[in-house]
C-alpha cells in the first residue's frame, strides 16, 4: 500500500500550488480520501475530504473558499488545489485513503484513515 504525495514545494502568500497522490491502495474508488497537514509542533490536522465517488467534500474553516479537493478514480489518485497561500498554511501536506468503505460520507477525524502517505512540504512565505 502506498500514497505518493508531490507538488509541494516554496511559494509565496497569494501564490497557488497543486498537490497530487497517486494511490496504490486496493479498491480505490471505494474509500474516502483525504488530505492532513501537521506543522512542527502541532497536531496533525483535516484540510479536506472527499467521498468515494467525489460527489461531497469537507473543508476545514481554515481553507474554505481557497483549497479544492478532486479524485480521479481511474487514476487511483486525488488532487488538492490551494488557492491564495497563507503563511499559515505551511505545513506537511498528507494524503489518506479510509480503512473501510464508510459510502458517500466525509469522515475528517484522523481514526477513521487507515492508509497514510509520508507527505509532501508546503512552505509559504509571507
């Protein structure tokens, strides 16, 4: 089982970046996916969800308006564009796949993916 994150990298507050990972977990298009961050110090956080078909998404408050959350189940792999960076938005970005399949729901708590990615780092400077 893997999640390969990538697209992150240095940007600047205003600036766009577009994370992807590609997902080798079995029965793909049947799990919720889901992109966390976690900055040195804090707790590992939701950012965004989406359900096994794409047809609903979660944010958190913190990126509402700004990020967008995408699959494409033929790929096997799941997108997140962010839209006007924040320096608060720095942070590794990682992408999980749900244990089960939970149907069309969006779990955002932590417990509920059981397929991680090692990440990949969004610097924003200010």
């Amino acid at each position: 089982v893997q999640l390969q994150a990538s697209g992150g990298g240095l940007a600047q507050a205003g600036d766009s970046l577009r994370l992807s990972c590609a997902a080798s977990v079995r029965a793909f298009s049947r799990r919720a996916v889901a992109w966390f961050r976690q900055a040195p110090g804090r707790e590992r956080e939701f950012v965004a969800g989406i359900s096994r078909s794409g047809t609903n998404d979660v944010y958190a408050d913190s990126v509402m308006g700004r990020f967008t959350i995408s699959r494409e189940n033929a790929r096997s792999t799941v997108y997140l564009q962010m839209n006007r960076l924040k320096f608060e938005d720095t942070a590794r970005y990682l992408c999980a796949a749900a244990a089960t399949d939970v149907g069309e729901d969006v779990p955002s708590h932590r417990a509920y993916y059981g397929y991680w990615g090692q990440g990949t780092q969004v610097t924003v400077s200010s």
